[in-house]
C-alpha cells in the first residue's frame, strides 16, 4: 500500500508546487500586498501537509494484526482517498480572511501532526490495523489525535475552495475516518487485552466532548 499512496500524495504535492509557482511568478515584487501574501502561505499550507502525507506513510511498520473483512479496508481507502477530491476542486477567489485562516488552520494541524507522530513512532497505520499500542503524550487522553490533526489541517484546505461540492467532499470524508476510527479500536480491543481500560479513560478526538 505504500507504493500507490505515496505516489498519488507526491503528484498532489507536485501540483500544488507548480500552482505556488504560478502565482508567485505572477506577482514577482511583493509590495505590502496582503491578499498576496494570503494566497501564498495558504498554498504553502497544502503543501506542507502533502508532504507530511508522505512521510507519514513512508516509515510505518508492520502490523501485527488487521481486519481480514474488505469493509474496513474500503472505508480506509475512501476516507484517505476523498482528502485528494477536495484537490481537484477550482480553488475560490482569493479572499484575505479566508486565506489566513487556512494558512493558520494548515499550519497548526500540520504542527499538531507532526507532536503526535513522535508520540505514535512507526505504528501509523493505512488500513484498521494494529501495530502497537501508543497511550503516551497525545495519545494519553485522546485515542485518535492524528485524525483531530488531520481534521483541522483539512479545514485550512476547505477553506481554499469555499464550495458545496468542497463541503460534500469534507462531509465524506469525515463520515469514512469517523468509521475508520470505529474499525481501528475494533481491531486493538481484540489485540491488546488492556485497551478495553484505555477505551474507558480516553477520549475519541476531543476531550470532554467526544
């Protein structure tokens, strides 16, 4: 699986680079103009998180068990795969507040990210697998902070194209990591008998809430 994911994530981030380069190229003197300046950390948002993408699948080991089933690997496949749609959407016109509160919005799920890969190691998984488990720093209090990561670096991106058609495509990809997350504490209650106390003293993304 890493082969084609890493693949696709290294096209993305190809063709959010030459769109950067496009508009950088076409306002060559930077001259105090914030929109300007908007539009570029915003594109520099996407593409900090592609990048991330990659080497988030890049350096992960093998599990030790998975679902043998075809359902949670297809809602795996589409909730990864939905985040590229958004990709292909025409970006909305540029707009000062909208394009700083991506930037911010990208920047922070991509730091957020990267705080919890230290914690998670080589146990990132692709599929609802189980590798090892992790209840360390992030994870001590939120079973999924990866996904809350992914979720608000997600929100910058939505942000760049504004559209129903951007919305539906968020909306579905929510629903398919929200079953992914079902699948993974499905597979790790089966695998690590003390799960079941971890379950019952963490939160799922947002602690307090949910």
């Amino acid at each position: 699986m890493r082969l084609p994911v890493i693949s696709v994530s290294a096209w993305f981030c190809w063709r959010e680079f030459m769109s950067l380069r496009d508009i950088v190229v076409a306002h060559p003197f930077f001259d105090g103009d914030g929109a300007f300046l908007a539009a570029v950390l915003s594109h520099v948002g996407v593409f900090t998180f592609l990048c991330f993408l990659i080497f988030l699948h890049a350096f992960r080991t093998r599990p030790v068990r998975k679902h043998e089933a075809w359902q949670p690997k297809l809602a795996a496949l589409l909730g990864m795969c939905s985040i590229y749609l958004l990709l292909l959407l025409p970006a909305a016109k540029p707009d000062y507040f909208m394009d700083v509160s991506s930037s911010l919005l990208s920047f922070a799920g991509n730091f957020f990210c990267i705080v919890t890969v230290t914690s998670l190691g080589r146990s990132l998984s692709i599929m609802p697998e189980a590798r090892s488990l992790v209840t360390e720093g992030p994870y001590a209090r939120i079973r999924h902070p990866l996904y809350m990561a992914e979720f608000i670096a997600l929100t910058g991106v939505f942000l760049m194209y504004r559209s129903w058609a951007a919305a539906a495509v968020l909306a579905a990809t929510v629903y398919f990591q929200k079953r992914r997350m079902d699948w993974e504490e499905m597979i790790l209650s089966e695998t690590f008998p003390e799960y079941e106390a971890y379950l019952a003293n963490s939160w799922r993304l947002v602690p307090g809430i949910y």
